[in-house]
C-alpha cells in the first residue's frame, strides 16, 4: 500500500490530502462565499428537533426489502481480509487476495459540480450495492424446487446485524422449510488468535413448518478464485480437490516447458534525456523522466528498481494544483520493436481508468493488452502474457486522456522476458480456499458448470477427488436433511481461505499472521470442526446484548468493531497489528487517527501492545533518538503532537488492560523519552504549548491551542502514574509540576467565556492553519482521555461542561445543508437534510475574520463531520453527565448509517471503515462509567445512563463478563465473570451519600472480609485479600442505610 493513495508523496503530515487539495483550490476561488458564513448562527437552530427513543431499551432491529441492498457486514476473521454479508445472506466483495486499493470500491461520485473519490467519501455519498469478483453462493433444495439464498429468490428475507453475528431469515409460501441463517466468524474478546480465524462460518438452521415429512438438501459452491487478480488463465491450472469432505481451491503452476530461457531485454529505464525515443504528446508528462524522488507535487514515488519514473500528475507553477495536476493530458508512444520475449513486465501506479489512462500494448494498430493503476501513486509490477504475439511488430503507449480525479498515470521500468521476476507462488492472490460442512454427511462434487445452484444437487454430478483446468471450475459441497413435521437441524458450512502474500509499500512482504496458525485452507476447516467457536461467540453477543442499555446504542458502538475484519486493518506474520487511515488510505497506523480509537485497546489489547513495542518504541521503525515518534513508523513523517500525546495515553491503557506490569517494564524507558520530548517541545515548561503543533488536521498549527494543550496535559498526567508505579518520584515530580502549571493556567490562556480556542500566532506564522475563536470540536480531547483511563480531571468540571454545552449549540446542525449554502468546501460525510456535529463553528461571527482572505486549504474540515470527533465528544459529553446531548449526538450517527441509506457498517472519512471511527467504544466506556488497572487488581463503575437499575458488559486483561446495579433504599451492584478469569483487590462504585450505613462484599454468596472509604461520591471497597473471580463466579457489593 503506498502513501500516496491520499497523500501526495506519502507525507499527509506535511502536505494536503490529493482530495482535499483540488476542493481547497476551487474554494479559494470562491472565497467571498466566506462572507456569507460570518452568520453562522442564523443556520444553526437552538432547537435541534426531537429524536424519540433515545432512552427506550428497544429490541432487536430487523430490516427488510431497500433496506437490505447497502448492507454489508464484515463477517470475516479480524486482521484476515474483508468479506461481506449482504442483506439477503449472500457473501461478497472478498477482498481477501492482498489487492491493496482506496475504498471497498474504487470509484469517483459527482456531486455539485465536484467530482469525490473513495478517499473524498463517494461510497458514502453514493453506498455500493453488492460486488461479486468471483461466482459462488448457497442453496436449499426441496423437491424439485431449488431456492439460492439470495434476494428475489424467497418471498420474505429479513437481516438483524448484531455483530459478530449477522442473522438473515427466510421464509416463502410455497416452501415448508423455514430458513435462520447465524453468520460469523469466531470473535472472543481479549483472544485475538481465535478472532482472527480466515473464515466465515454460516450457521443454516433449517425448520419444517409442514405437516409432512420433508426431504431436502443444502449445499454451497464456488468457481476457483485462487489468482484472481494476477495470474493469468494459461499461466497456472486451477485445482478443485475434495480433502476431507471439503472442496479446496487451489492454484497449479504449470510445468516449464524446457526452451532455455533467453536473456531479459531492458526495454526501458528512463535514464535518457527528457523522454529518450519515446514520442511525447501533451502537457501532462512535463518536460521528461523525473529523479522519482523530485516529482513535483508528490515528492517520492516509491516501487520499482531505478531511479528514473515517468508520471502525468504533476502540480508546479503559478496557480497549480490538484485540479490542474489530473486535468492534463497527453501521452507518451515508444519505438516499435519485434516481440520476442514471453511476457512485458512494467511497473505502474496512478489512477485506476482503464480506457483513459494505460499503460497499453499496441499490435497490428489495435490495442491488445492494457493495465491501469489503482488509484495510488506508488508503482507496483505488472505484466503482460504476449506469447501469441511472438515475431510481431508493436508498440507500447503511455496514456492519460483523463481529466478527473486521479487522472494521471506513472511508469517506471520496462522488461521483456520469458520468465516472469516473481513466481506464481509469490503472487499476492496466490494461496488456497475451501468450503466445508463442519460435521458429518458432505458431499463433494465438482465440474458443476454454468448453473451450479441446480447441479450442486444432482446425483450424477462428478464426484471425484480433483478437477484441474486453465478455467475456473466450480465445484461445492452439499448435505441432505429429512425433517419431521416441526423438526429443526442446523447445518454449518465454513468458507476458509489463506493467502500468505501481503506485501506493502516500502516495507515488502510482511505476511499475515494467521497463515502460522494454519498451514492450509483446510487446515481451517479442519479446525474449526472441533471447535467452530459458535458457543464462545454466542456467549459474548449475549454478554453485549444482556444490558439495560438502548439496544441502537449498543448496536452502534460495536459497528465499528468489525473494522477490525476490513483491509483497514492486518496483523503482520510476525505478530505485529498494522492499521492504515481507511481502506488503502494512509499507511503507518497513523498516531493522531488511531489515537481517538478505543475498540482494539479494550477488546483485543494484546494488537495494541504489538504496536507499541514493535513500532512506536521500536528503533528504525516508529522511535528516534531524542524520544521522536514518527507518527507513521517506517514512512518517517515526524512529529505530530496529538499524536505525540496519544502514545503516552495508549501506553498506560495497555499497562491498565495488561495481567501485571512486565508490559510497562519493557516500554518504561522509552516513553519517558517520548514524553520527555513532548516536554521539550514546551520550551518553558508552563503546560502550555506554544510552538509547531502538526496535527490530524494535516497541517501545523502555532500558538496555544486547548485541543493539543488539553492532550498534552492528559499525557502529563499518565506520565505521572507510571512514573509512580515504576518507582520513579523525580520524574512523576517533574510531570505533576509541569501539569500542575498548565492546569492552573489553562482558562486563562484558553477561555473565551463561552468554550475553550485556539490563541493564534500570525504574527510569526501569518500563512499557518488558524482555529482562532472557533468552537472546535476536539477542544477539551485531553479530558476525555483522561475519564477514559481513571485519571481525573486535567480541565475544571463546570467550564469542560460548558464548552460542551457550546460545542453542542453551535456545531450540531439538524440539516449539514444548512453550511453549504453558503461555504461549499469540504467532503460529504453527511448528506443534505442529514444531521451531525461539524467539526468546527464561528458563533461570534468573526469566521472571516479569522480564517483570512485566503484560508488554508485544511480549514475545508471545519464545514465537515466526522464520526470519530463525533463519537469523541458524544462520549465525553456522556462522561460529564450531558447525557441526553451526548446520546443524541451519537443517535445522529446511527440514522445517517441507517441501512436504507448506507451500509451501516462503513462509517466513511478519507476513505472507508475509517480507524477514528472506533472511538465509539469510547461512549460505551463513558455510559458504564467503567475503569480499570489490570496490575492493580482495580475495578470501578460509575454508571451515566439508568444509574438506578443499570446492566452491561465489561472486559478486563483476562476476561470478561457483566457489571449489574440497583438502587433503592439500598444498593447491590455485582460483577460477574462470563468468560476467562478477573483478579481483583479494590473495587470503586458511585454509591449514593444517603447509604451511609454498611457495606458488605460477598462472592457467590459467601461473606469476603473488605473496607470501604468514601472519597466525594466514589466509594472503593478494598479487599482484605486479593479474589480471583473465575468463569460463573460474581462478587457483590451491598450498601445500605
């Protein structure tokens, strides 16, 4: 994956996204718009309308007809690929072959005169219906009537997506046989190995609702897929073999035939003056081949041997841009020359255009072969097959006719060869499928031709062990099943897949982790048929789902979850988890998005810790020499002080979610590095920074700003706690010091008498990115940290609530229209007569004033809404006791994603399943007032949402299970362990003041001997010795008058 699929030359953190840059030229010319926003105001209603329901515990959502066509589940194993559950039961997109690109789907979307890119939200803008690479599905046979489990084939499909299950019911008329589909794939909190399984098993319990006796079949089938994307149909057989009553998919290389290999001919290195011999047409090529680390406008062009790249994308001179560096066109014709090699092997990146922007062979005057780019800048080797073509004359043309987003095309090396460089083994689609019935009773059968939904139950269908051709066979595994009248069965079938080759920009094949856990497909099938993990899975679901809790809250903060089982994110074959942006947006687990992420830190802790120690604190990866973290690793983009800050927070909530403190041990030294760089970057160590503050924004900012300075406090403060526990008093001194003199000066610096600002510095940095007296969404981030990991307050409790009562009045806007008739800068991630929280207002009406004559192209954000800031602050304000702000904020998230509209698993920024989006878990840590510390053996509720009869689930480092309280004229809270093991010492509840009298502590009903002290309104109840609560056991604690 290369940086510069969103960010020219890989670097968002020093240059605009490609994106936003062609929107932030158009807005500049039309900078008066700006004079209209002064008002902001007007467009900004105090009564934000009514949203029923928000307190209502609701009940489990299904959804039917329009309804189920967006729809689209990542239903795979965590860090294996992207697979999709369709509304109807159908599995798609499979986006399981390594195939690194920007978005779920490559597109662009017109909207408004502007052309948006999957990086700029099109599949928000306009949500992709199912995509099918490769032919396959499942059946019922009953009768002579066969039904696919697909829309148009039952007369009523209902979907209830409660992840990791989604459930899909069939029913029809005409059918006796009744149809509930349970999909998933293993998920079990805090074992990140069982989670991460490369399969979807689906789950067919069929019911008889007849009064006769019924014979059916059911069965599933795939066409082999195995190269799909690289390897050609006369380069390598495709295997279908029956392994242990599975059908496995697999790829032959054919044999080399013994002709001697003749020498490779270098056709082309660029390395002469301007373009060599090639004919140059246009403008776009410039004015020749460019040193690949001087294009203008994208910096480094990684990929390829050489030095040398041709690239139509180019921004230089007066007035360029984005817009005028995809507008031109031209094209590039080589010499003719005499085929004489196997194959033409090339490198290439750019845009993904396949009739107007190639690389293309030309035989006989007709284009005969042509490869594109993937929407990314970085090159990646390609070839064509051109045996047929042997002894004849041709040429190759470097096209770019295309004046849109990503109009562009670059090249670097071409060879002519008879033996591709890299072997059909090293081939990132190579690799294995397989689909099998997890129990007894399959039948294989192969060569099941153009209509393998009927032939798939045909007795006289070929049932040998293997079927090998150039094509895709198809080939499927089926069950037969007698019901009763009101009989039930439930049938499993599992597809597996392992695809060993994931290979990245820069940092070459790094593998996926699970191919060490299963030598083969098979090997998947095989175990999930001792443990399918259903029993597991099914107890998390209920745990999440055992709760008093709004069901849609719940259903929301755990959508963004299966992120997790997106091309977002990949565990490394050495064991490290490695995140871009979105899909194929942005590489290097970016720090300051990531960092509002909350999910993986809770859920799978151990994937957090693997990027601490194997990239942040990791020499040659993420750490420099002075306590610098790259805030992309590998792709070294520097400091980021959000990011910076974030580091420091994320390390002591993996010490917090950890068993003991050897995780701390280990990375102690290193963040007090980290941290102590932050500390240099404020120079007169007031707690407040002042200087160059690179931020999520993707530009700098300079000046106080109370978002960065709120972080750095928060970090200040974490800082302090594991210098404590690590018995290091003088620097958790310096820390509390340096804390205490930003904390005691953070209103004067930052209060404007409404909410918290940005001091700006133009006088030094007049052209810098400028928030000023805006009411920007972030503002008090670093608090919110701080309630996410116990660390009390870093900013006073009454002005942090008014500014969140501000930010909620200014910024939340019942129609996000209401902006755009009068700024149109920015991306769509909420659409016309849709609500949401803009990430930055102007209520004194000095916007103008403010962002300037010319605004930086960067300020385009503040008119957009992103659901990771939403969630941010939906939680914070949850936190603080705004409960009805915060929950309608998230409400507002939940109805955009609303399945009629979108899929409401892809919560969209630069790009799809976008990281930040995570930071939702955050507002179901803040509705449990939930606090933890592993090593300290520490637990603490302080329910915000149903105080008086509250219930949900809670993980710890080794288990996980329900938290439950009721108050009355007395109180019982229990905490009970579902899964793995919780040892605990102290326990700390908000009990009421008017229950003064005893408390007592009882675990399964027997008496534990412990004291209580009262701190405000937080009680902690200390054991008199430690418990360790295992699978069934629940500790309560009891308060009464």
């Amino acid at each position: 994956m290369e940086m510069e699929n969103c960010c020219p030359g890989g670097q968002c953190g020093s240059m605009p996204r490609r994106d936003f840059l062609r929107l932030g030229a158009l807005a500049v010319a039309g900078a008066p718009l700006l004079a209209q926003a002064e008002r902001l105001a007007k467009f900004v209603p105090a009564d934000k309308g009514v949203m029923p329901g928000l307190l209502e515990k609701g009940t489990r959502e299904w959804h039917r007809g329009d309804a189920l066509k967006y729809i689209g589940m990542p239903i795979g194993g965590i860090c294996a690929g992207q697979v999709y559950l369709g509304g109807d039961g159908r599995l798609w997109l499979w986006d399981i072959f390594n195939q690194i690109k920007l978005g779920t789907v490559v597109k662009d979307v017109k909207f408004r005169g502007e052309t948006f890119s999957a990086g700029g939200g099109a599949n928000y803008m306009e949500p992709p219906e199912q995509v099918h690479p490769f032919a396959q599905g499942f059946a019922l046979k009953v009768g002579d009537r066969v039904l696919p489990f697909q829309a148009g084939s039952w007369a009523d499909i209902a979907f209830a997506g409660e992840y990791p299950f989604g459930i899909v019911e069939y029913r029809d008329p005409d059918c006796p046989v009744q149809v509930t589909l349970e999909a998933y794939s293993p998920f079990v909190p805090l074992d990140e190995n069982a989670s991460a399984t490369p399969a979807v098993v689906l789950r067919y319990t069929l019911k008889n609702a007849g009064s006769s006796a019924v014979k059916a079949s059911i069965g599933g089938w795939m066409e082999n897929p195995v190269g799909l994307h690289t390897v050609q149909a006369d380069e390598a057989f495709r295997e279908n073999r029956a392994e242990k009553g599975a059908a496995v998919f697999a790829l032959v290389e054919k044999k080399v035939d013994d002709t001697p290999v003749r020498p490779a001919i270098l056709f082309e290195d660029w390395t002469a003056k301007g373009f060599g011999t090639w004919k140059s047409e246009g403008t776009a090529f410039g004015p020749g081949a460019y040193d690949r680390d001087k294009i203008p406008g994208i910096g480094n062009l990684g990929g390829g041997p050489g030095n040398r790249v041709v690239k139509s994308y180019r921004i230089e001179g007066e007035g360029a841009s984005n817009v005028t560096g995809d507008a031109m066109t031209g094209k590039l014709t080589s010499r003719e020359f005499t085929i004489e090699r196997k194959f033409i092997e090339f490198w290439i990146g750019g845009g993904n255009h396949p009739k107007t922007a190639y690389l293309g062979l030309v035989v006989d005057g007709k284009l005969v072969r042509s490869a594109t780019g993937r929407q990314d800048d970085g090159l990646r080797l390609d070839r064509f097959e051109v045996s047929e073509f042997e002894g004849k004359r041709g040429h190759l043309e470097i096209v770019d006719a295309e004046k849109g987003f990503w109009g562009q095309i670059g090249a670097g090396q071409i060879s002519f060869v008879d033996r591709p460089t890299f072997a059909i083994k090293d081939a990132p689609d190579f690799g294995e499928m397989a689909i099998g019935v997890l129990g007894t009773g399959g039948t294989v059968k192969h060569d099941l031709g153009s209509e393998p939904t009927k032939s798939l139950f045909e007795a006289s269908r070929y049932e040998g062990a293997r079927s090998a051709t150039p094509a895709r066979p198809r080939s499927g595994v089926s069950v037969d099943v007698d019901l009763a009248p009101g009989e039930s069965k439930t049938i499993s079938f599992a597809v597996a897949w392992r695809f060993p080759n994931l290979i990245l920009n820069k940092l070459g094949r790094v593998g996926h982790h699970y191919t060490t856990r299963f030598a083969s497909a098979s090997a998947v099938i095989d175990a999930l048929k001792k443990d399918d993990g259903y029993v597991v899975t099914k107890k998390w679901h209920e745990t999440w789902y055992d709760s008093s809790l709004p069901r849609w809250f719940l259903d929301r903060t755990m959508a963004n979850t299966p992120t997790l089982a997106t091309m977002t994110c990949v565990r490394f074959e050495n064991g490290r988890f490695y995140g871009w942006e979105g899909i194929g947006c942005c590489d290097g687990t970016c720090g300051h998005v990531w960092g509002y992420a909350q999910t993986v830190g809770r859920l799978f802790p151990e994937l957090e810790r693997t990027v601490r120690e194997m990239a942040d604190y990791k020499e040659g990866v993420g750490f420099e020499a002075g306590g610098l973290i790259d805030f992309r690793g590998e792709y070294n983009t520097g400091y980021a002080a959000d990011a910076q800050a974030g580091y420091i927070l994320r390390t002591l909530r993996e010490h917090q979610t950890s068993k003991d403190g050897e995780f701390l041990k280990r990375v102690y030294p290193r963040m007090k590095e980290a941290l102590g760089f932050l500390i240099n970057e404020d120079t007169d160590e007031d707690g407040v920074l002042e200087g160059r503050q690179h931020n999520t924004l993707d530009v700098d900012l300079y000046g106080p700003s109370s978002w960065l300075t709120s972080y750095y406090l928060a970090a200040l403060r974490a800082g302090e706690e594991m210098a404590k526990e690590m018995g290091d008093a003088a620097f958790a001194k310096k820390c509390r010091a340096i804390f205490d003199r930003g904390a005691a000066r953070f209103d004067d610096v930052f209060w404007n008498g409404s909410y918290y600002i940005h001091r700006l510095n133009l006088v030094a940095h007049p052209e810098s990115m400028r928030i000023g007296n805006g009411c920007e969404c972030d503002q008090v981030m670093g608090q919110w940290w701080a309630h996410q990991i116990g660390l009390g307050r870093v900013i006073g409790e009454a002005r942090t609530k008014s500014a969140l009562k501000t930010l909620y009045k200014n910024n939340f806007l019942p129609d996000l229209d209401a902006i755009r008739n009068v700024d149109k800068r920015g991306r769509w991630y909420g659409m016309p007569g849709e609500s949401g929280l803009l990430m930055c207002s102007f209520p004194q009406g000095d916007r103008k004033e403010i962002l300037g004559e010319n605004p930086t192209w960067a300020s385009m954000y503040f008119n957009e809404v992103w659901t990771g800031q939403e969630h941010q602050v939906s939680g914070h304000m949850i936190h603080e006791g705004l409960v009805d702000e915060g929950l309608r904020l998230m409400k507002a998230v939940h109805d955009r994603h609303h399945p009629k509209l979108r899929n409401p698993y892809n919560e969209v920024e630069c790009s799809d399943h976008y990281a930040r989006g995570m930071a939702s878990y955050g507002a179901f840590i803040a509705a449990g007032g939930f606090t933890y510390h592993g090593p300290k053996g520490q637990i603490g509720f302080a329910p915000k949402i149903g105080a008086n009869d509250f219930r949900s689930a809670f993980t710890a480092a080794e288990g996980w299970g329900t938290y439950r309280q009721k108050i009355g004229s007395d109180m019982e809270a229990g905490i009970k362990v579902r899964h793995g093991s919780l040892r605990l010492k102290t326990v700390s509840l908000e009990i009421p003041l008017i229950l003064k009298g005893m408390v007592r502590v009882t675990m399964n009903g027997r008496a534990l001997p412990a004291t209580a002290s009262r701190q405000g309104g937080k009680t902690t109840v200390t054991l008199a010795n430690e418990v360790r609560l295992k699978e069934g056991d629940e500790l309560v604690v009891h308060a009464s008058k």
